[in-house]
C-alpha cells in the first residue's frame, strides 16, 4: 500500500512541476540539474523517473520517507550492485510508471537513488531552484527538444561551475566544523599539519618512517561520510608506493609501525584539495582506517 502510494507521489511530483521562469533566467539551477540527468545516463542506471524525483524531494528536504526502512535498505543494496556491475540498460520512464508493477526494482532504485542524491547535495540545492533544478533534470533525460545538444551543453557547463563553487564553500565549512569538534575528542592526536589520528591498536614492528613501500588494509570514507573503497572487499592488502599517496597519507604511513591499527581524519588540504576527485567533492575531508601488514 505504502509503495503504491510512493508512485502515486512520485508520478504528481514529476507531473506537477511548474516552472515561472524560462531556464535562461536561471542557468545555475537549470544547468546544475542538465548536469546531473547526464551523469544519471552516463552511470545508466536502471530506475524509474517518477520515483526518483519523489526520492529527491523527500531526501532534499529530510521529509518522512514513503516507503518502509527496510524496503529503502532492500533498494539500496539493489542500487549498488547495478552501480557495480554497470549494465547498458537504460530505464527513465517520464509518465509514469504505469507498466512498472509496485515492487519493480526499478521503482524502488529510483526513490533510493533519489533520496541518496538529496541527503548528499541538500547543502548545496538550497541555494539553488530546486523547481528548476528539477526540470533540468527531466529535459535532460526525457530528450527534450526545447534546447539543442549545444544549449544543454552550456547549461551543464554553467550548471558544473555552479555546483563546483557551491559545494567548495559548503564543504570547506563542515570540514572546518567537523575536524574542530573531532580534534576535542579523547586520543585523537593533531599533528603540524592539520592531521587527525587515533591509533586503534599500536603495532610492535618498525615504524614506517623511511619506508618507501608497504602493504596494508583500508578503508577509505569521506569523513563521517559514504565508504569509497576497501581493500577488505576484495579479502587481501594492497601495496602502495608511498611517494604516490596523498600527503595525509603520507604523513600517516610514516608515523605507524607494522602491525598498527589506526584511524585518521584528512583535512582536504592534503589530500584532494578544492579540485575534488570522482565520488569526493572539493574540499571534502577523508576518514581512513590503515592496518599496516609489512614494509
């Protein structure tokens, strides 16, 4: 029933939109949601238009969620395991999803997909249109003919500078905020730098000071964020030259010896700094756990 509801929903919010102002009077809203209907086709993920944009809403805005948690952590598991696998399949529908059954997987991704995207870039939409972010959006993965591939092109490029400059700023003070609060807490250490670390469990093996290759576990998060990667994932250490690694690790190799669990907080500033990274925006803090194997 509540699914059933979800797509009532999301079918009047994607019907519904109304915009008063022509995209050319707005370009930052408009080309901030042509950018990310093009990163929507360019992953191809396989969800469903109506129920994303309901997703949206709710996540932007942290209203009550329309579907039951574990129906919202089913579809999030199903999400990421299209995200791995990458398929070429391709489903926007943009009136509705009236062939879709309730419990499609497409539907759900779509909210899940939606609602992920409105908790992560909240902070940066509310200081755009989020109307005409919207529209953006749907012209863009519904092949509107109202702009050519050469005006959407510049409105995504606007719309990239726009999101870029936006999320800089928002991500500089959270950062800022978070490593203040964090460098308070109990056995976590400073250093020169700005790094934050706490050594879970000190190893008995050499210090890595000089080391300029070692094996070890991660886990690699934005701070007090989303999981990047793992070596855990795929069961074994990685080896890593360390003169190849970001300064805040760097630094944190080379303060651990082998056999120590520890866990740090990176400042931007050394690790991916205002430029970003895929899947790390500019200015966003790193948390990493290091379990050093061998030199």
């Amino acid at each position: 029933m509540r699914i059933t509801r979800l797509l009532l929903i999301g079918i009047f919010c994607w019907t519904s939109t109304v915009i008063a102002r022509a995209p050319h009077e707005d370009p930052l809203s408009y080309g901030s949601g042509v950018m990310v209907g093009i990163n929507i086709e360019r992953i191809a993920w396989t969800l469903d238009g109506p129920a994303f944009m309901a997703g949206l809403e709710d996540g932007l805005f942290n209203g009550k969620l329309r579907v039951p948690t574990h129906v919202l952590q089913q579809a999030v598991a199903e999400l990421a395991e299209v995200r791995r696998k990458r398929p070429k399949a391709f489903l926007w529908s943009p009136h509705g999803p009236a062939s879709i059954a309730p419990h499609s997987p497409e539907v759900r991704m779509g909210y899940a997909a939606g609602v992920q995207f409105g908790y992560e870039y909240a902070a940066v939409l509310r200081h755009l249109d989020v109307a005409m972010f919207k529209q953006g959006i749907i012209d863009m993965v519904s092949k509107s003919e109202r702009f050519t591939k050469r005006e959407f092109k510049n409105f995504a490029e606007s719309g990239a500078a726009a999101f870029a400059e936006i999320a800089a700023l928002e991500n500089q003070s959270k950062q800022q905020s978070f490593l203040e609060w964090n460098a308070q807490r109990p056995g976590v250490q400073t250093t020169a730098s700005g790094l934050q670390y706490e050594i879970v469990v000190e190893g008995a093996g050499p210090v890595a000071a000089d080391a300029k290759w070692v094996s070890l576990h991660f886990t690699a998060r934005v701070a007090h964020g989303r999981k990047l990667s793992s070596s855990y994932d795929k069961g074994e250490p990685v080896r890593w030259r360390v003169g190849d690694l970001i300064r805040g690790l760097q630094e944190l190799i080379r303060l651990s010896r082998v056999g120590s669990h520890v866990r740090a907080w990176i400042p931007s500033d050394l690790a991916h700094g205002v430029a970003g990274m895929p899947r790390i925006g500019p200015n966003e803090a790193l948390e990493v756990e290091l379990l050093l194997v061998k030199l």
